[in-house]
C-alpha cells in the first residue's frame, strides 16, 4: 500500500521548518512526501499581494496530487500550516493527522518576553549578532507586511471552524518553551476536534520551531509511530 505524506510549513516561513521531519521520514519509510512552499513565502520572502486562498490552494493541490497516486495519505501541518492541514483533513478523507505548533488560538507574552530578555543579555554581552532568535525575529519583522499578517489572521480564522469536522486520529504536539503559540492553544485544539483517537503531546525544551528544538528526535520518532 502506497502511502502519500503532505507537510505545510507556517506563516513568514519555508519548508525548511519542517525538513528535519521530511528528512527523517525519507529515511524510514518509502512514503512519497511532499513538502511545498506557499506562495510569497520561502527563504526570500514576498508576502505583498498574496492572499490566504493561495496558501490554502497551493497546499490543496499538493495534496490532491498525492491522492491521486497514493493509497493512502497523511497530513502534518507546523503553526498555520497546521491550521491549514486541519482544514484538509475535514475537507478530505486524510487518514491521519499530525498539529505542530498549530495556530489556532492564543499568544504567549510572557514567553515572549523571556525570549527578548535573552537577546537583551546578549546585546549586553555584544552578542546579539549571533542570536538566532533575533535573527530570526528581525528578519520577519522587516519583510512582514501588515497585508500579509491581516491575511494570516484570515486564514486562521476561516480554518478554525472545520476543527470541528476533524475525524480522523490525530497527533497534536506542542512545545512548552514556545513563545508564539502556548500551551493553551494545544489544549484549544484538542477540545475543538471531535476526533475520538486523540493524543497530545507536550515537549518540554522546545520552542515555536519545534522541528528544530532539542525535543526533536522524539518529536520525529513519535510522528513516525503514529503515521506509521
């Protein structure tokens, strides 16, 4: 039985978020995995003048590609990728999904505000150059445009109510270090999905990207358990 396996990246990101699991499921399985990048997005963002129905058709496309030539197929989405995979899984007959990070609901400040206390340190330090995290930070925040993050909001925000009509197993995982969509949104999404084969997994010295935290091998393995 062949088996088809869509991952969507997130919001200002790239499927780069999400390789370290594409990788590791490449080499353990003989899925065919599809990892594609959105529109406007990618390592050189262009986010001015792309709309949500672009993200959410892209992925669409991708997905009815691997239906057609798969027997079977499994959606992981990362933060609003994963709002976006929910939506699919609601609107196709997916056989099991997988939540990472997904934005659904809720922002952390005070994780937040941990998070720019340790760039603050290391500017006092003179390193802030080579805080990823900053890094990270300053680059979205120079090529958001407040366009594209109303676009965001509206993806989220049409996605949300197929929670709901989620019925497959699912796998929601969530980072307890994550500063961009808490632990209160995991718990959100396993309220809202009526799914009865349901597991929630919390991961505790990870962060928003959590593909790339110190959790990730167990992350990866625990996916491949459950899609498996």
């Amino acid at each position: 039985m062949s088996v088809g396996c869509l991952c969507i990246h997130g919001y200002t990101g790239s499927p780069e978020e999400v390789q370290p699991l594409v990788d590791f499921l490449k080499n353990r399985t003989d899925w065919e995995l599809a990892n594609p990048t959105l529109p406007g997005h990618g390592e050189d963002l262009d986010l001015e003048g792309h709309y949500y129905q672009e993200w959410i058709a892209t992925a669409e496309l991708a997905l009815l590609g691997l239906v057609e030539r798969n027997d079977t197929v499994v959606l992981v989405g990362f933060s609003m990728g994963g709002m976006i995979a929910a939506y699919l899984a609601a609107k196709y007959d997916i056989e099991r999904l997988v939540l990472l990070s997904a934005a659904g609901k809720y922002i952390s400040i005070s994780q937040m505000l941990k998070d720019i206390g340790e760039m603050v340190m290391d500017a006092w330090k003179g390193a802030l150059g080579s805080n990823e995290l900053f890094k990270r930070y300053k680059k979205k925040m120079k090529d958001t445009y407040l366009f594209s993050t109303i676009q965001f909001m509206k993806c989220v925000q049409f996605t949300r109510p197929y929670l709901g009509q989620v019925h497959c197993p699912v796998l929601i995982v969530q980072g307890e270090l994550d500063g961009m969509v808490p632990r209160k949104a995991a718990e959100f999404l396993n309220e809202e999905i009526p799914a009865e084969d349901k597991e929630l997994l919390f991961l505790k010295q990870s962060k928003h990207l959590i593909c790339h935290g110190d959790d990730r091998d167990e992350l990866c393995q625990k996916v491949l358990e459950f899609l498996g």
